[in-house]
C-alpha cells in the first residue's frame, strides 16, 4: 500500500478518535509496549523434537497441509519468517519436548539447563524472552493421569519433570532479564465416569505442592485447566474449580484457554473476578469451533471482548497475552500470522475505547447512549491506526503479508517433505 495513503488515512483517524479524547499517539505506544507469547507449536502441529511418536494428552492437530517444520533450524527459521510479519516485540513460548537434545534420549525425568542452551542464545540473538512449558503428553508414561497417578512412580517421574522444568525457566528468566512464565497443563482425566473425583484431585494438589516448594526470582508459574480432552471426555482433575482454587490459596498465576470452557460462557467476564485474587493472569487465545478445537483465532467477538475487558480493567500489565492454537490444514506460517495479527487488532480497538465517554454514560444510567456509542466505536477508523502501527515497525500492511507467506512457501516450506 502507497505510505502516502497510509499517511493521509492516520490523519483523520487520528483527529477522529481526538474528538473523543483519545490520543492515537499514545496509543500506539502503549500497543507497542505490549508483547505476545507465541507458541512455537503451531510450526510444527505440536510434535517436538524428542521423539516422532503420535500427539496424546486428549489434544489433536487436524490436517496434513505440506511444509512443516522437521526439525530445530526449521521451526526456528519458520518462526522468524512468522515474526517478520507481526509488528512488535515478542515472545517465545516453547514446550519442553522442544529442547536440543542433540538425537540422544533424553527422558522427560532427566532433562535440564543444557537442553536449552541454544534457545537461550537463539532467544538473545533475536530479542525473543522465552516462556515455558512441562509437558505430561505425548509419552509412555502419559497415560490417562500424570501428576495425579496414584501409582506413586509414575507421579514422582511427572514431579520430578515439572521440577526440573521450573529450573529451567528460572535460568531462562535469569539471562533474560524478565521473567520466564511456566505454563502447567496436565491432561489428567477419564473417558468414563469415575467415583473417586477427589482422590485424583487431592493426588494433584499434593504433586503441585511438591513441584512449587522451591521459591525462585526469575520465573513465574501459572496453572492451566480444561473442561475435558478427547478421550476423556467424563472427568478432568485439574478443572476450572480445582485451579481458580489452587491459584488463589498459592498465589499463582491462573490460565484462561479460550478453548477450554463451555461454548456460551464469557472467558472476558472472568478477568475482573480473578485479578481481584490471584497475581496475573496467563492467557491462551484460541479458537473453539464448538469445542476446543485450537482453530486459528481470528478477530471475533470473543477476542475483541477479552482485549476489551483487559482494558477495561487497565490490567494491562497483569495479564500476559499468549497464543494456542494448531491448525494443521492451512500453511502453518500464515496461521501464526493472522492469530498474531488478529490478536493485536483486537487489542488496538480495545485500546482505541471512547472509555471515559462510556463510563460516564453508564454511571448515569443512560443505557441507550452506551450501547449507540458502543456501535459507533466498532466503525471508527481503526483500521488506520493498525496500518500505521504496521507501517512503523517495518512489517507489511494489509493484505501484503499474504504474498509473502505465499513466497516463503515457494521457496522454503513447499521443499519439505
Ligand atoms: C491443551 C492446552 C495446552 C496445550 C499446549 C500444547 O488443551 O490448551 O495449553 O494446547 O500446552
Ligand atoms: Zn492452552
């Protein structure tokens, strides 16, 4: 798109959203300031580099679209060519089956500091902080209960891994210099009904009690639940009730997946509840298609209200914004591209708010007024604002990146097989 245009639409949109006391210039900065935590699965539908076996855990990437990473160099190159094409800085999250462990095995009890040396330095060279990940699926051990398996050597080998992991991302928040966020998400649960909910739930307290006694500086934890998995379908142990809990009792930072909570309930309307008690807020925006599907998120109403309601409740610093998604049926690059992107939109018109206005009208009861104002908003020129913020940090604008996902396939993913 001509700069001059660009230029030219940012004046008005500017002089638009001042008319309602919104600075588009601090805007700007404020969405420049705020990085995403992307997942390093979606280049690679979630397989890792510890072995080649199936993806269990009750999570499924569908699709056999050409092109995906196959090993470390690949998913790092397709991970630069997906940031190249997202404006701002940001974050890396990976999983623990993606360490460097140089064809060797490495069991999930045994891994350590040195299987991640090279993201540590891949992350320097490239100014992404790290965030991290144990992870209970896709291994013998697996099984249907990880951390909450009564048969007590199971459960040490799962707190034995999930300790070392928080070791790791402790060095990773040390070099970093900001902290590294250790996301836990276990797929523990049943097919079928099961009379002894609670056994399993108090085995889980206990092994994450085990896990969180040691106390570090540079990372952070946060706990992840679900409503069911594929193939377990009855009983999830670490649900909603069991992490909110565990969360408020421990001070640790809950995680709200926008896949994993029934279809019609608001994930939004949670964060004002939570951040009266837990720290911080970890999020993974997704999107369900019916169930937890991890679709690519795109800007829907539920992304918009959930970047809403973290303004609204000006959280923006306790609430991280991370992607979870795998779609394995469209070029995986791109798929990074339009979350990424999608996310951030929505972020900006959360941001762009005539907020004081809104509020004003809510406190004196006039509801008509904010609801038309409301409407009005959605068609305010933000989209201006967005190409400005593209065309400021040297990524394509509009529709251009699609091109250039099209090329990197030409010349680099359509080469795999
Ligand atoms: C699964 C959880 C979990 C995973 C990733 C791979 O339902 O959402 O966050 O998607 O850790
Ligand atoms: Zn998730």
């Amino acid at each position: 798109m001509k700069q001059e245009l660009i230029e030219k639409a940012y004046e008005v949109a500017r002089e638009r959203y001042a008319a309602y006391g919104i600075d588009t210039e601090a805007v700007l900065d404020l969405l420049q300031r705020v990085p995403l935590s992307l997942h390093c699965w979606q280049a690679d539908d979630v397989t890792g580099f510890e072995s080649a076996g199936e993806l269990t855990g009750g999570i499924q990437a569908t699709g056999n679209y050409p092109g995906k990473a196959r090993n470390i160099d690949e998913l790092r190159q397709d991970i630069l060519k997906a940031a190249s094409l997202i404006p701002g800085k940001h974050r890396l999250n990976i999983h623990e089956i993606y360490g460097e462990f140089g064809g060797k095995k490495v069991d999930r009890d045994e891994v350590g500091v040195e299987h991640f040396e090279g993201w540590m330095q891949w992350s320097k060279e490239h100014g992404m902080p790290l965030d991290f990940n144990t992870t209970s699926f896709s291994h013998p051990k697996s099984g249907d209960l990880s951390l909450s398996n009564p048969d007590k050597e199971i459960r040490d080998f799962w707190i034995e891994h999930s300790k070392r992991c928080r070791a790791i991302a402790e060095e990773m928040g040390r070099r970093q210099g900001t902290p590294c966020i250790m996301n836990l998400w276990v797929h523990d649960g049943s097919k079928d009904i099961t009379v002894n909910r609670k056994l399993y739930r108090e085995l889980l307290k206990d092994s994450l009690d085990q896990i969180f006694a040691e106390k570090y500086d540079n990372m952070r934890d946060c706990i992840e639940s679900k409503v069911f998995g594929i193939g377990l379908e009855s009983y999830t142990v670490g649900s909603n009730d069991f992490y909110i809990g565990y969360g408020v009792q421990n001070n640790k930072i809950v995680t709200l997946d926008t896949g994993h909570f029934h279809p019609t309930e608001s994930v939004a309307d949670k964060l004002s509840s939570l951040l009266l008690y837990v720290p911080e807020v970890m999020l993974h925006v997704s999107r369900p298609v019916r169930w937890d599907s991890d679709h690519v998120t795109i800007m829907n109403d539920e992304t918009l209200d959930l970047m809403h309601e973290i303004v609204r409740c000006d959280a923006l610093d306790r609430v991280h914004i991370g992607l979870d998604y795998f779609d394995a049926s469209i070029n995986r690059i791109g798929a990074y591209v339009v979350g990424s992107r999608a996310t951030q939109k929505s972020l900006l018109q959360a941001l762009l708010e005539p907020l004081a206005q809104l509020r004003k009208y809510e406190a004196a009861g006039q509801g008509f007024e904010r609801l038309a104002l409301l409407e009005e908003a959605k068609t305010l020129p933000w989209n201006a604002v967005w190409d400005m913020f593209c065309l400021r940090n040297g990524v394509p604008v509009g529709d251009e990146f699609i091109a250039e996902v099209e090329q990197y396939e030409r010349d680099v993913t359509s080469k795999r097989n």
